[in-house]
C-alpha cells in the first residue's frame, strides 16, 4: 500500500508487472470499453484470471490489507507489549498514560491496535537506542519473543 500510494503521488509505477514497457503499450492501445465496464475498473485483469479465481474472489469490490494488530497484540505480542512497559523509561512519553492505554488494549476495552503497535516499536526503538540493543533484546528475550531474525517469533 505505501509503495502504490509514494509512487502513484508522484505518478510512477512500482509494480514490476505493469513496468514492461510492451504491456504499456498494448494496455494504452485498449479502447476503454475493455479496461473498464460499468462501474468495474481492471475489467481486463479480472478477464484474463476469471477462469482461475474463485468467482466469489473475482467479483468482490477492491479492498486493502488491513494487518491483524489486535490479534498480535491480544496473542503473541502481548508478553513484549508488557514487558516493553513494565516500568517507565526516559522516553518523553507520560508512562501513566501509555499503562492506561496499553491496559485496556490488553483488556480489549478499547480498540487502539495501531496507537499500541506504535508505542511499542517507539519504546523498543528507544531501548535499542539508549542500551546499545542489548536493552531491546533483553524485553524481547524475557517476553518470549526471539530478536536474532527478522520478525518476532515466539521462542519454542
């Protein structure tokens, strides 16, 4: 989503299907009744892949990835969410206020997914920041959380 929204912004195209430049030419060649049939739009990719999707995928509306932070920060993040504020840092956040956030996230009180996410990976940034890493990796070691690879899986 962000590289479509950077390029569209500045009228480019990032993605590489779309950059070979016989595809341009035969897409621009088009008449429009093709590309679009209604209120439809990408008619012709929905064409050329009909017979290979499901038709209840095929004919649904356009729709954005949404990615699932109330499920990670209510399952596997929740142990580092925690441990990330179990105690105040000199970040320049009101730790009082983040607890009460952070609480009733947890709790499922109130919806904040994506201002938590957000606290967490600035605290885990100032972590890493002020102690070298060694602090990040430690609140992601003591919640279960491995920091050696990229992403954060559970220790098993």
């Amino acid at each position: 989503m962000k590289l479509d929204k950077m390029t569209m912004a500045n009228s480019l195209e990032g993605r590489a299907p779309y950059l070979d430049h016989r595809l341009v030419e035969f897409a621009f060649n088009l008449p429009a009744p093709a590309k679009i049939r209604g209120d439809t739009v990408k008619r012709i990719l929905r064409d050329a892949f009909a017979d290979r999707l499901p038709e209840g995928i095929a004919a649904r509306p356009k729709q954005g990835f949404v990615l699932p932070m109330g499920r990670w920060l209510r399952g596997e993040l929740g142990p580092l969410v925690r441990e990330a504020f179990a105690a105040p840092a000199d970040d320049g956040l009101d730790h009082e206020a983040v607890r009460g956030v952070i609480d009733r996230q947890l709790a499922g009180e109130m919806p904040r997914e994506r201002l938590v996410y957000a606290l967490l990976v600035y605290r885990l940034w100032v972590l890493a920041v002020r102690g070298g890493r060694t602090q990040a990796h430690r609140a992601l070691e003591r919640a279960g959380t491995r920091s050696d690879r990229p992403g954060l899986r559970p220790v098993r």
